[in-house]
C-alpha cells in the first residue's frame, strides 16, 4: 500500500514562527471607513504571510455596499485581516484589520475584545467616516493614534487643522503615513506602541 512520504509534506515557512525570544503579544486593531488601506496596511507590514478575507465586489453591492473610488477598487474585506509584527526581539503585534463596509460593522466588537490599541486610519477626502469609527473606540476604552493615509488626490491639512476637524485631545498622535510602504506602516505602529507606552507610564491604561 502506497502511503505519502512525510518528507513531501512542506514544514512551515521560516518567518511564519513566532521568533523563540518573543515573551509579549500584543493585539492592535487596524480600523477605518471603506477603502482606506486597511487590507493594504497589514499586507505591508505583517511578517507572515497576511490572512484577507476580500471578497469581489460586484454589481450586486451596487446601492448596498459603500462605492466611494470602487472604480479602482475590485475587493472588499468582508470578516476581517490578520498578519503579525516583531517590533523587538521580545514584542510581537497581532494585527487584526476590521471590514470598512458598514454592513459587517457588527463584526467589529468581536475584533476589539482585548485589544490594547489602536490605528484609525483616515482618508481626508472623507472625514466625516472616522468619527464613527473613534466613537466606538471611545465607547470601548480602546487608545488609538490617527494615521492619514496620503491618496494623491486628497486634500492636505496640516496637523492642528486636523487636531480641530476631528476634534482630537492633544495627547492623540496624527501623522501621515502611506500604508503601501512597509516602513510608513510600520512608524505608525512605532508611534501607537510609544503612546500607549506613555498611557501605561501615566497609569491611564485599564
Ligand atoms: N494611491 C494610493 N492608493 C492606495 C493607498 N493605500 C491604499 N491604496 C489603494 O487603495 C485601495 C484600497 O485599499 P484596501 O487596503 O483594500 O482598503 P480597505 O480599507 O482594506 O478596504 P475595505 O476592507 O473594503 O474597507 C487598494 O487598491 C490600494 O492599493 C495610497 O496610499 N495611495
Ligand atoms: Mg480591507
């Protein structure tokens, strides 16, 4: 009788083990309106290979889904993203991006169950999304840092006219960043984990 040669089997990839130093896991949400790079962001960032599950938008999305820019835009997370980030030796982040579409929003509160922080990303063409999305980080207790995901064709505002847009407390850090570059992606994660350093220093974390 013929049996499959374990040596066929392929091990796992190199950079899929968590690295044997690691003692801290941390979970961070990636959250914000349809289409900003979420997907995008975690794809960029995460050392293995990214779990996504997009699905193709279709015709019948048409009046349901969010279409802002879908004439490029051929895909949609529908559950959620998940990929991971060695920031030390010892630190490791668990990525988890939500879905944008508003209809699977009920999806979120499952994703932010025992998430230490946040990334709000925020594209300036649409603002007025975000408020929702940091409303219910609020609600949650979940600390968060605004990252602007620069579209070539969206407006530019410097950091206090933003502060004041999205009527952001001072200690909140914005900055710009473009998810398609890993090393963008990854400052903006840097400066969550610096925040939510000074929030534990300060005793503000729960
Ligand atoms: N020009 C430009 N395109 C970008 C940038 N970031 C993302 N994109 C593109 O914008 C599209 C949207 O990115 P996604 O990562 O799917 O966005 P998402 O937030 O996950 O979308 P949903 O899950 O549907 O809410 C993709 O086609 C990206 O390649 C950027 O900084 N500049
Ligand atoms: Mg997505």
């Amino acid at each position: 009788m013929d049996f499959k040669n374990s040596d066929t089997i392929p091990g796992p990839r190199t950079e899929d083990r968590l690295p044997h130093t690691a003692e801290a896991a941390v979970k961070i949400v990636i959250v914000g309106g349809f289409g900003v790079g979420k997907t995008t962001m975690v794809g960029s960032v995460s050392e293995i290979r990214p779990l996504t599950t997009e699905e193709t938008m279709t015709q019948a999305g048409i009046g349901v889904d969010d279409n802002y820019g879908s004439a490029s835009k051929t895909a949609t997370t529908v559950a959620m993203d998940f990929g991971r980030i060695s920031i030390t030796d010892e630190l490791v982040l668990y990525l988890f991006g939500t879905p944008g579409q508003e209809r699977f929003w009920f999806l979120w509160n499952g994703l932010f169950e025992g998430a230490l922080g946040a990334v709000v990303l925020v594209d300036t063409r649409r603002l007025e999304v975000s408020f929702d999305v940091m409303g219910r980080l609020e609600e949650r207790g979940v600390p968060f840092v605004v990252a602007v995901n620069s579209f070539p064709d969206a407006p530019r505002y410097a950091v206090s006219e933003l502060r004041t847009a999205l009527d952001l407390p001072e200690e909140i850090p914005i900055l710009d960043c473009d998810v398609r570059r890993r090393a963008s992606s990854r400052d903006v994660l840097l400066t969550l984990m610096r925040f939510l350093h000074s929030l534990a220093m300060k005793g503000a974390l729960t």
